[in-house]
C-alpha cells in the first residue's frame, strides 16, 4: 500500500435551529431570541484521498510489473471522460498536462481537477507533461500538480542534469515527484510535440543521469515518436535496450510517444519494465473524429448533444490502452 493522503469531505448537513419570531418582527428581536448562525452546519470526515503523487502512483505498477496510462488533457470534457473509464476499468491514471494545454485551458480548472481527484474511486496523479522551463515547473507547483516532469532531453547531459537537479530540489522539498527524459524521441507532424532524431538512452548515462539528479522516474528513447504514424513508416520499439536499462535503474521508467505503435510492441514495453505510457494523439484523434461526424448535421450546435459522443469515442480508445497497459482492475493495489 502507497501513503495516502487525505481530504475532508461532506457527509452530511444538520439545519441549525432557528428561533420561531412572529410576524412583523424585526431582524433585531430575531437576533435577541436567537443570534445569529450559519443556517446550516456541515458534518465533515477524513476520508483517504486518491490523489497520490506520481512517485507514490508508478512505485505500485513498477512493484507489480504494469504501465500507468498518462493521458494528455486539454478540454474538460475529455476530463470527464477519461475519470469515467478509468473508474469503469478500476485503474489508475495520470492527468497529463503539457504547457501549451495548460496554456489553453488556464490554472484556473485546477482546483476543480484537484477535487475531482480527491472524490475519484481510482488513484490518480496531476502531471505537468513536458515542463521546458523552471519557471513553468514552479507555475505548476504552485498551481496543485502532484507531479512535473523536466524536459531537456534536447540539451547536453551536463545541462540536462543542472536543470533536472534543480527541478528535483524544489519538487522534492515540498513533496511532490519528478519526471526527466534522457535521449531523445521523434516528432511525426507539427501537431504533435517537440521531438527530433531519434537518439537512444545509452544504460550507463541513464544510471548516471539518476544518481546525479535525484529524478524519481526516468523517460527513455527506445524507438517511439511524439503524434501519429503515417501509413509508410513503421514503428519498432528496442526491447533489448529496454531490458538493459531495466536490470540497472530501480525507478519507474516512462515510454513517450505511445500513439500509434503496435499493441504487440507496447504490450513486450509494459512486460519488461516500462511503468508510464502517455498517450495523447489517439484518444484525441479518435475524439475529433467523432466530433467531424457529428457536426456534418449542421444543425448540431449545443455542447450537450455534440461531445457526448465524441467522449464515448475517446472513452473506447482510452479503455483499449488501459487493458494493453494491464493496468485494469489495478487500482485494488492501493
């Protein structure tokens, strides 16, 4: 069992008293028979809150040899969903979030995200996708993740390792969790995240890279890209390197870029070690579709009627991963 925190909720409400006044008194005579109190009181308890840092969220699938989903949010909607399904399926997830979606959303739906964390059925962790600055790492912080990663993976190790130590500095002394990225993954379409050539995690830099930045989760380059691969270019995953880097770090590990790749290659990932899958492009790429069908009736205008079907779509897409990631019925392990 992982730490747990907790929060306080509303079990139930009792009505105070109010003193019967006859008719025609004044709010003065009222207050002289009865002063003035709330009229209601709410009756609160600690309950166990299945908001867990991602440290504490990948510690359970890494004991017990499953993947995460990370699932990247930019629209409430898509939230709603994705709590759903991962509810329907009894499994854990992350809230994945990169800047440029925060940027779209705003830190404002923080606190909602962060209540609807706290009343969730299943463990679930806020995560700050792709953090490219201290300065956005501290922003999250302060805005309720439970959980930031450091992307310079397209910087020097040396560079890499200063700033990704400092991140681990601040996250760690207030308790939250780090995610880094060493080598680096591809980018297939300009919708898609940053990414270049791919160059491979080398296992001796990873221990490393570990032991030099205190980071609690490492994302590796083993042959995945950021988007959606076109029909010419097939994905292949290095399974070996996978399992090198595996037998020397203790932490959790991270693929990125998981859309798109064969189910048979990312089921080999999950079973080797890999601990964290984001998965971005296809749940919104099966969402979007759904909404372009949707909206060929033109007479379609009213949010309630167009995105319920369009998060059914998502919803299936993003159960298939969970049972490809055998993370379904995990979040008994908590």
């Amino acid at each position: 069992m992982v730490p747990c925190r907790y929060t306080r909720r509303t079990v139930g409400v009792i009505a105070d008293a109010i003193a019967p006044i006859s008719v025609g008194s004044t709010t003065n005579d009222r207050e002289s028979i009865h002063p003035r109190r709330n009229s209601a009181q709410l009756i609160e308890e600690e309950v166990p809150s299945m908001l867990l840092t991602g440290k504490d969220l990948l510690a359970v699938a890494n004991a017990n040899n499953f993947a995460v989903p990370a699932f990247n949010v930019s629209d409430y909607a898509m939230l709603n969903g994705l709590f759903a399904i991962s509810e329907e399926r009894e499994s854990p997830f992350i809230i994945a979030i990169h800047p440029d979606e925060l940027s779209h959303i705003g830190v404002d739906i923080l606190p909602a995200i962060i209540q609807k964390a706290h009343r969730s059925s299943v463990p679930v962790a806020i995560h700050l996708d792709h953090g490219a600055t201290y300065e956005q790492v501290l922003t999250a912080i302060q805005s309720g993740f439970t959980s930031v990663m450091l992307d310079a993976s397209l910087t020097p190790f040396d560079d890499n390792v200063a700033i990704v130590k400092k991140v681990a500095d601040a996250a760690h002394a207030v308790g939250l969790s780090v995610e880094a990225e060493l080598g680096t993954i591809g980018k297939l379409d300009e919708e898609a995240e940053e990414g270049g050539e791919i160059i491979y995690t080398v296992p001796a830099d990873a221990v490393r890279f570990v032991e030099l930045t205190g980071t609690d989760s490492l994302a590796i380059a083993i042959g995945t890209s950021h988007g959606l691969y076109p029909a010419n270019l097939k994905p292949e995953l290095k399974i070996d390197l996978l399992k090198e880097i595996k037998a020397l770090l203790p932490i959790p590990l991270v693929l990125h870029g998981g859309s798109g790749n064969p189910d048979e290659e990312i089921a080999k990932a999950v079973a080797n070690g890999i601990n964290k899958i984001n998965i971005s492009s296809d749940i919104k790429a099966s969402y979007h579709k759904k909404m372009r069908e949707v909206l060929a009736d033109l007479s379609m205008r009213e949010p309630n009627t167009i995105q319920p079907p369009c998060i059914e779509a998502m919803k299936v897409t993003a159960a298939e991963k969970i049972d490809l990631f055998q993370a379904a019925g995990k979040a008994r392990l908590y």
